[in-house]
C-alpha cells in the first residue's frame, strides 16, 4: 500500500513537471521543481542500488529502460539502432560491430514530438552477446539545453512507471 504523504508529494511534483514540460515554472516554482527532481533522483538511484549484483558500480545519474530511435555516425559510417537504456550521461544501444572503447562518434537521439538530441558521444564499454555487441556511451558536448530536455524525458519516464 502507498503512503498517502508519497502519493500526495508525487502527485504535486507530476503537477509541476508538466508546468515544466510546457516552459510555464518561474521563480520559487522552478526552484522547489528542481529541489523535487533531485530527490525523486536520489530516490531512484537508491533504489536501483539496492538491486546492485557484487562487483557492479552504482548509477550517478537516474537512467530509464526505454527504446529511442538513434542515429549513429560511427568511423564514417552511418548507422541506425535504438537505445537500451539511457540518461542525461549517455545510452546504451545494440549494434552489429563492436566499436572499439573511447571512439567518438556523432549521436542523434529521436525524442517524441521534438528535435532530435545531436551530440558527440564515447564508447565508454562493449559487451559481446552472440552477433552483436552492446555498446555503451557517454555523451561528449551535451549542449545545457539538450540536456535538460533529456532530463525533462528521464522524468516522464520515471513518472509513468509510477502510475
């Protein structure tokens, strides 16, 4: 059963999330929305700790399962996928050949209903699984803007898991 305090504070914080979304939070608004993300953050980052197998090392940023169409540039080469997973940080996709760790490539991250996210991004880690590898990155030059709409999305993503 949920505590009717959490239910309350997370239907308040939805309240200003959209408010967010639609660019509408000022002053002390904006300021108790970012104060409420991080929190919600630090709640799910404790969370995901708590399902850490021995050996894995801990999140520093809240990342979401979700399939995001991906368009890669890749040692000249131009690639498509999706995400796996990501955050404010980087993703994690499937593709067909390993890239070695610490290449650079371009990445188009496909947003619903908005621009694409384009950015640099590193091979940070390659794990082989049959025929293909999954690959993951860290974003190089995030530009602020760019990185607040993928907040604003992580947190979409988070608050539909708790409906």
């Amino acid at each position: 059963m949920t505590n009717p305090g959490l239910t309350d504070w997370i239907g308040a914080f939805r309240e200003l999330h959209e408010k967010a979304r639609r660019g509408g939070l000022l002053g002390s608004e904006r300021t108790t929305y970012l104060g409420w993300r991080d929190d919600l953050g630090r709640m799910m980052l404790a969370a995901q700790r708590l399902s850490l197998r021995p050996g894995m090392t801990p999140r520093r940023m809240v990342r979401v399962a979700r399939a995001l169409q991906l368009d890669l540039e890749l040692d000249g080469q131009k690639l498509r996928s999706f995400t796996i997973d990501f955050s404010t940080g980087g993703f994690s996709t499937m593709l067909p050949r390993a890239p070695s760790i610490g290449t650079d490539m371009t990445a188009a991250l496909r947003l619903p209903a908005e621009a694409p996210v384009v950015c640099r991004a590193r091979v940070t880690d390659v794990r082989s699984t049959g025929d293909h590898h999954r690959v993951s990155v860290r974003f190089v030059d995030l530009s602020s803007d760019d990185r607040e709409r993928l907040e604003l999305f992580v947190f979409d993503a988070v608050l539909a898991q708790l409906r």
